[in-house]
C-alpha cells in the first residue's frame, strides 16, 4: 500500500519527538521536569468550567463561523485592545493551528513560499509542509536577541512565489517582543511587495519588562493584508480546549475562510460556550498569570547566565526561551539527561531547538526551554541542567569546552 509522498516528507515535532525517552524514564522511577512543552499550569478561571456545567439539553453543531456569543465577546475583546472588529470579521477555529492552516490554504497555492523568522514554532514547519507550502526562512540569531534583519535582507528573501510573512510576536520559541521600528518595516515590506502578514499573537497578554507590543492590526494601511491569528489556550490556561480564532478586515479572505468552516462543520460547541465566559473572567486573572511567568522567566534566566558556556537573551514576552548549550548535538545530551543521569532520581526535560529552524543544519546546539512549570520546581531543573552539562562534557570531552 502506498503511503503519500506528503506525509512521508512530514517531520516529527520535536516538541513532542523525545517524549518516549521521557517516558520511558518516568517508568523508571524517575521524576522529569517538562520545560519541553507550553502547557501552562495556571488553574483556569472557574467561570469557563461552571460555564460548562451550566448547559442542559441537545449539544447541536455550532454555526460553521463560531458561536455568536463568542464571536461578540472576541469583538469587546479586541476593543479593549484599541482593535476593531466587526461580527463578519472573526472565524472561530479549533485551535491557532487550524487558524493558520486556514490562512495558508486561501493565500498559497502548491509550491508558493512563506516568509518567518527563525527560530520559528516548529508546527509551522509541520503545516506549511501538510499544505506543500515552502517555509523561507529570515534568519534571526541569539546574540543579537532575536532582532530581524534589515528590510533590504528580507527583501532579498521575496520571490514570485512569496504570499506572505507569518510572524509570531510575542514569539515562540525566543521570546522576542518586535519592536514598534520592526512591525512597521514588515509592514512597509507586506505593502510595497503585495504579500499578506499572519500576524500569530497568541502570546500577546505575557509580555514583561514594561515592552511594549504592537500589534499588526493596530496599523490602519495594511488593514486588508493582516490575518491576525489568536488562541485561548495560553491565556486561560485551556490549551485542551482548542478553541482559536483568525480575524481579518478583508471581506474576500473571511469569505474564502469559512468555506473551509464549513467543510469541518464546526469548532466544538460545549468548549465555546465555556470560552464565552472568559469576558467575565476579572482583569486580575490575566495580570497575576503576567507576574507569575515573569518571576518564571527570571528564575530560569538568572540560573542560566551562571552556566558555563551557555548562550542566551532574556525573554521580554511568551514563556519559552532558545538557549545556546555548549554541546554538539543538543538532541543526543537531552536524550542522555533523560536516559542516564538524574539528581536525587529527578531529570529535566528540554525541546531540541534544530527544530524550530527552517535552514537544515542550525539549531543543532541549541534548545528551547518552556519555563511553565512552578518556581521551586524551576530551580530543581535548573540545577539538574547545570550539574547534567558539566558531568556530560566531563565524558564527552567536546573539543574547546572546559569540563
């Protein structure tokens, strides 16, 4: 029987590829520490539950565009976020992903090219592959915290196969806030070459440091260009939920989007009406799940700039970080902390970062951490990290790092 060329050309997320390595030590006995996923632990608001229990009667399709109720809570939403939105406007998805898969389909055709910084969030590599879309990567690096390239580098970069620029900002996987000077110069590139901008701001309530996040639908002359891509799953802590939206004020998109919508029926209806209490939840939620993250981030931050040739830049948004380990392949030393070593029987468990890149061969000394789990836990980890990268170059003896 023959298998699709399309999936068999398909990676692995390496978010999730190590995952039997971890398990595999959880059967032993050990305890692991996940930095390798964003699942958040931060209880969600109690209003999204008794939202639930509340319902009664038939559990029918929803409206192929999304629950009403929901879509006009998304509305006050945006308002608040000096973002206008119209009811036509919003689509609710299963998910950021079907959003973006949705904003891929009805802007590319087979072969056409995406540009996206790297490090990049790994599924993108894994949807534009789904849809046969190319990833064109603009190459960011950690020493210069992430920071994009000038317009003519990225200009560079555009082909007549270009459709538009997919940009995750707060970012995952660097934790790179763009700057006001670089969301106008994607913009001022998007218009003058006539490509669209998913703007993917799932992470836009987790921002530190007083930076300040513009979005790209704050910016009135690309209006018609911006698909902004949103999720509830970080913010109140509801990824299982897998309730997402994609918005845009251009008519023709949204037209061609909810055909789509409708060729899945719809989003599940029980988690909409949950999420339709979200505009209850108080303001309080959301500031003290900010600092939460923020004391998080300083934690894992602070025990890395300590570590002997380790690599970083401190995150101004999102809850993930690349870090620069000194290894050679930081896949084989994450299945190695995961297989055999551990403090007091407890190991940690960090994502590959080669990846998050869409150039073959960059990354390979690299990983992202995912600071959601608890603070006293995040010291354990942390310390697990330290002592598991001196004892491993003790052994290994890598070439120019001291043991």
């Amino acid at each position: 029987m023959k298998i699709s060329e399309r999936i068999l050309n398909m990676e692995e997320s390496p978010i999730r590829k190590l995952t039997p390595y971890a398990e595999a030590a959880k059967k032993a006995g050990k305890k692991v520490y996940a930095l390798n996923i964003g699942q958040p632990d931060i209880e969600a608001p109690q209003e999204f539950y008794e939202a639930i229990r509340n319902f009664e009667g038939v559990l029918p399709y929803a409206n192929s565009a999304g629950y009403v109720e929901l879509i006009e809570s998304f509305i006050e939403y945006y308002k608040r976020k000096n973002i206008e939105f119209k009811k036509e406007d919003i689509i609710v998805t299963i998910g950021a992903t079907e959003a973006l898969s949705m904003a891929m389909l009805v802007t590319c055709d087979v072969g056409d090219e995406l540009l996206v910084p790297e490090p990049l969030y790994a599924s993108y590599n894994l949807l534009a592959s789904q849809n046969s879309i190319k990833i064109v990567p603009i190459r960011t690096q950690v020493e210069n915290g992430f920071s994009l390239p000038s317009e003519e580098e990225i200009v560079k970069l555009i082909t007549d196969k270009t459709r538009a620029i997919l940009i995750s900002n707060p970012c995952n996987p660097t934790g790179r806030v763009y700057t006001k000077e670089e969301v106008y110069m994607v913009s001022k590139i998007a218009k003058e070459h006539d490509l669209f901008i998913f703007a993917d701001e799932v992470y836009r309530e987790f921002i530190y440091d007083d930076v300040e996040l513009v979005s790209f639908a704050h910016i009135e002359d690309i209006r018609d260009r911006v698909l902004l891509i949103d999720s509830t799953s970080k913010r109140f802590s509801v990824c299982g939920a897998r309730i997402g939206s994609i918005a845009s004020k251009n008519k023709d998109i949204m037209k061609q989007i909810l055909k789509l919508a409708q060729a899945r029926l719809s989003a599940p209806l029980l988690e909409q009406i949950g999420a339709t209490s979200f505009s209850r939840v108080p303001e309080e939620y959301i500031i003290e799940s900010q600092i939460e993250y923020g004391k998080r981030r300083d934690i894992v931050y602070d025990a890395l700039t300590k570590m002997d040739g380790v690599v970083c830049q401190k995150p101004q948004g999102a809850f993930y970080m690349i870090v620069k380990l000194p290894v050679d392949n930081a896949e084989e030393f994450i299945i190695w902390l995961l297989s055999e070593f551990s403090i007091d029987n407890e190991t940690v468990f960090v994502a590959p970062a080669a990846g998050f890149y869409g150039t073959k061969g960059l990354g390979l000394d690299e990983v992202r951490i995912s600071y959601c789990i608890n603070q006293e836990s995040l010291i354990k980890a942390m310390n697990i990290l330290e002592e598991g990268l001196k004892e491993y170059n003790k052994i290994h003896k890598l070439s120019g790092v001291e043991a």
